[in-house]
C-alpha cells in the first residue's frame, strides 16, 4: 500500500471495517488489476462488452440476463427508472419527469436503509417516490398488500442488508405480493454478491450486487434478473443513466472477478477466513479487559467476524476511545463502530492479511497497556 501513499501524500490504512465506501471498499487481486489497467489502453465497441458480461453472469447465475451501472447506487436509480418508464425512448429522456407513469415504490419502513446516503434518494432521483409500508418495527403481509395495491404503483423494493432495521420481512412472500398485484420486485443485495443464488431464489425480478465489494472488481454495480427488465435498465443509459455508466476498466475488471469467483473454492477460502478471525480472538482475548469471539455475519454472508468486547475498568479505556487510538495511528486502523456505545467492536478481516492482523493485534496490546 505504500508506494501511492507515499508519493501524494496519503494516510495508510488498515480496514477492518468491511467493505467500507470510504476506504476504498476492497482490494482487488492481481489478476482483476492487470485486467483493468489493459482495459484502459484500449477501445471497446461498449455495447458489445455489456453483452459479454450479460452472457457471462446469465452462465454463472441462470439469471435472465445481466447489466452493469456504475455502483449499485446507481443501478436502484435505474431499476426504478425501468419499473416506471420501461424503454419507450420518449419515457426514457423526460424522466426524472414521471408525469403520467406509477411512480410509487413501495419499500418496507426498515429497509429504507442509509448505507451513506438514504436510500429513499435513489427513487427520486428516477423521479420515484418512495413509499414506506408498516413501522420501523416492521410490516406486515397485510400491510405490503394495502401500499401495493394503491393505484399509481410502480414497483416494490426491498433490501437484503445487515442495516435492515426491525422484524424480518419474508422476501419470497413480499416479491409474491409484488407479483400478485402484477409489479416488478427489485432487491439490493449490493453487500450479498456471495448469496446471488439465494436472492434470485427470492424471486424478485432484479437482484443487484456490488460487485466491487466482496468480488473485489473496480467499482461497478450489476443487476442481473429477468431479461426485459434489464433491457430496460440498460435503455436508460440514454436517459439518466449517462451520469451512472459503469466505465470500460470497470467492466473489463468485473469480468475478470467473476472468472476469479468462478475458480473460487469457497470451503478452503472459508478455513482461511476462519482462521485469520481465530487469530485475532486468541490474542486479543487474552489481553486484559478484552472478551473476544468470532461472530456470524448478521445477514448469512458465509464468513464470520471478530468481536472485541471492552471492560473500561480493566483495559483502561472504552470501546469508543480505543476506536479512536487505533484509526489515530499509522497506518490507521479502522473497525466497525455501530455497537461502540455498548462496548463492542466488530472487526471485518477478509480482505487483510497475517502481517496485518498481526499488526492490529499488537497495536491493541499497545493501547490497552499489555503489551
Ligand atoms: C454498499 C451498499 C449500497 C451501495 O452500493 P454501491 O455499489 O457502493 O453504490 C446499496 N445498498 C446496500 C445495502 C449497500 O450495502
């Protein structure tokens, strides 16, 4: 990570954080940079690309088809956008003008999630607007029925995502709703690429990933399901998709990932993961003031996590103000903070390596004073 760093002047970073936006998301292998950087020397007829990727994941997922946007961002923008305007060229260039279109997209109050920004952004800019079924706490069948069957609907979005907020909403029963009431379903999965299979299960007509978060391409957003709905999406990269086109490195890098994806042994690659969080849960443990256990990821990613439970009485320093020290350092050290004012920090390890678990088990032991 130094050379970059060096040069302009930047600050290191170790990110423990998952697959933060801020950071950089993730670290691509060498075979997906390589990949990229030929891409940028070069010319591409760009259509022909967004055909190859499409063949590409429909092979790998038995989706329909697939197309890529520039991030999942993006690519809910323009789902919606699809769901509301179809393809007709006329549609496509008076949007975000729905005037006329169903532009009400119904989502469970807690999957109104903010992963950065609201959610709720992503429909209007489609000209959407969104419309919260249920509470916080939940919604219920009867409660999706009644926002969907209001006339001037144009779709139902749901998401797949730790920050989901309240009691679990079945997405099969809701993408079923969606069907009964003749609506498309789209799902942002965006930090799911591992569970495609599960979220197309699921039904939903348009499952979207990240594929640079856990598939480690460049930034790119794919949205892979039912085959006129994704021409759809693709169509509005000639309304207000233009501000959201994925580029031809990005492209080029996915292609190479999935190809990475596909000669992935999951069970070995599991070992390893699990291995690196048993790591830092021994040592960590061990330190004064320190409770430490692997945890599963929340919404059935198949790796686990470390978690760091700190007694201030005898380590000398909360979870907040250890958080703190540790992104003060150099290299910085960044962990997940949404539990901080109970005491716990989650650390992500996946994309890291040995030397730089090593590196953050030491700096704990520095910090909380038992080195
Ligand atoms: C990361 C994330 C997004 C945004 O994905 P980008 O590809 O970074 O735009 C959307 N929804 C959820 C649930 C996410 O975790």
């Amino acid at each position: 990570m130094s050379a970059l760093h060096e040069k302009f002047g930047l600050t290191r970073v170790i990110n423990a954080a998952g697959t933060y936006t801020p950071l950089g998301v993730s670290r691509s292998p060498q075979a997906v940079r390589q990949a990229a950087a030929q891409a940028l020397g070069e010319f591409f007829v760009m259509d022909e690309l967004q055909d190859a990727l499409s063949a590409r994941v429909a092979r790998l997922t038995g989706a329909e088809a697939a197309v890529a946007t520039h991030c999942v961002s993006a690519g809910i923008t323009l789902s919606v956008a699809a769901a509301i305007a179809g393809s007709a060229p006329e549609r496509i260039a008076a949007l975000p003008d729905t005037n006329g279109l169903p532009g009400r997209i119904v989502l469970p109050a807690g999957h109104a999630v903010n992963y950065g920004h609201p959610i709720e952004q992503d429909v209007r800019l489609a000209g959407g607007v969104p419309v919260l079924a249920g509470s916080e706490a939940g919604c219920t069948e009867a409660e999706l029925d009644e926002a969907l069957g209001r006339a001037g609907t144009g779709a139902l979005l749901l998401v797949s995502s730790r920050l989901v907020r309240g009691a679990l909403v079945d997405l099969a029963r809701a993408v079923a709703l969606a069907h009964r009431h003749n609506l498309p379903a789209i799902l942002d999965g965006a930090a799911q690429d591992l569970r495609i299979d599960e979220l197309l299960a699921t039904g939903a007509d348009l499952v979207l990933v990240s594929p640079h978060k856990y598939m480690a391409s460049p930034t790119v957003g794919l949205v892979l399901g039912r085959r006129a709905l994704v021409a759809a999406v693709r169509a509005h990269e000639k309304g207000i998709g233009r501000a959201m086109k994925p580029t031809k490195e990005a492209i080029v890098g996915l292609l190479a990932a999935l190809e990475e994806r596909e000669a992935l042994d999951l069970s070995a690659w599991r070992r390893e993961q699990d291995a690196k969080v048993a790591a830092l849960v021994s040592r960590a443990g061990a330190l004064r003031g320190l409770r430490a256990e692997a945890i599963a990821d929340p919404a059935g990613m198949p790796f686990r996590r470390a978690r760091l439970h700190v007694d201030p009485q005898s380590a000398g320093l909360d979870a907040r103000s250890l958080a703190h020290a540790l992104r003060g350092g150099d290299p910085s050290i960044r962990v997940m903070e949404h539990a901080v004012s109970e005491g716990v920090l989650d650390l992500e390890l996946v994309p890291l390596t040995a030397e730089e678990i090593d590196a953050i088990a030491s700096r704990i032991e520095t910090l909380t004073g038992t080195a």
